[in-house]
C-alpha cells in the first residue's frame, strides 16, 4: 500500500507524459498499480460529470501524457460562471468557493495547468562586462501571460502561498526569473507539450 503523496507523484511523473515503464523504474512501483491509479482517477472524474449530468454523456481520449474527459451538460455556466458570453478579460473571472478549496488542495497543478496554458519557460541572456571584457550569460525564467487581471491575480496569489518569487513586466506579462523560484517551478511544472 502506497501513501497518497507517493501515488500523487507517480500520477504526475506520467501526467508530464513519461512513460509508465520510466516511472516504474524511478519509483520502484509496478507499472500495473500506476495504470490502476491512473484508470481510478479517470473514473473519478467521469463519476463528476455523471454525478452532474446523468443523461449526459461523458467520454474519455487518451494520448501520451494526457487524458481528457469531456462531458456536454447544457447547465456547464451555472456551475462554472466565469465561463461565460464575451471576452474573458473583459468579464469577472473569480473562483467558486468549492473552485478555491481545489486550488488550495492542489496549488501545483492549478499553477501548471496556467503555465501550459498561457505561460512559456524560456532561456534569457543579457551581456555584462566583467574585467573590461563582455561576457554573456544565459539563464531560464518563466512568463504567465493574460489580458485578464483577475486570471494574473489568480496566478501570482497561488505564487506567493507556495514562495515562488515574481515580478510584473507589465499589465499582462508574469516573470519568474529569481533561480530558487526557477528551481521550484522546474521541478513541479514540467515541460509544455
């Protein structure tokens, strides 16, 4: 029996879309009790939408690194308002209190899932003269970036509870460039796919 924070590490590990043979190795937990994991997840949420919508259907596509579920329910904006008619940095984008408990819960993920969304991890360089010579030095950051101000606040609220140092660049553009935060954030986010 493996503890929950362990099962939640493996989960990522192949949500980042290694291999279950690759997780297995580095975890030492067989590849079958991560697909079991992982098939309980995806039944979890199926049984969210059913829960929600039980003549609605609900199906799943799996891909490497990726498992979507998608369900049509003609109620979605009641549940979630922020969904809704027009541009969503012209419109409140706020969380619902159960919405909020999540990303309590789950602060890495809810940064992840922004980050792959409208964010990038790029390698800055600047040039300094050190000793009258001019030496370049490269180093990687990441940027969030959104219109929506409440989408950013939701963003850089979640930074600052998990000690993710961050700057504005301007309106709608996120840095993470200190290297602890850099760290932090290579370790929990992952690549873009």
């Amino acid at each position: 029996m493996y503890d929950v924070s362990t099962r939640r590490r493996a989960i990522a590990l192949v949500a980042q879309g290694r291999s279950l043979n690759s997780v297995s190795r580095e975890t030492g937990i067989s590849r079958a009790a991560i697909r079991s994991w992982q098939n309980r997840l995806i039944d979890a949420c199926e049984a969210a939408v059913r829960a929600v919508s039980p003549a609605r259907t609900a199906h799943r596509v799996k891909a490497p690194g990726c498992v979507s579920v998608v369900g049509y329910y003609a109620h979605w904006p009641h549940l979630f308002p922020q969904h809704g008619p027009g541009k969503k940095h012209e419109r409140r984008i706020a969380l619902e209190p159960w919405q909020q408990a999540i990303v309590d819960e789950h602060p890495w993920e809810f940064v992840r899932g922004l980050i792959h969304s409208d964010g990038c991890r790029i390698t800055n360089w600047t040039e300094r003269t050190v000793g009258g010579e001019r030496k370049r030095y490269a180093y990687p950051r990441y940027f969030f970036t959104n219109l929506s101000g409440d989408i950013i606040g939701l963003f850089t609220d979640a930074l600052d509870r998990l000690g993710v140092e961050w700057r504005m660049q301007n309106l709608r553009n996120v840095s993470i460039a200190e290297k602890a935060s850099v760290a932090l954030l290579d370790a929990h986010v992952g690549p873009k796919y």
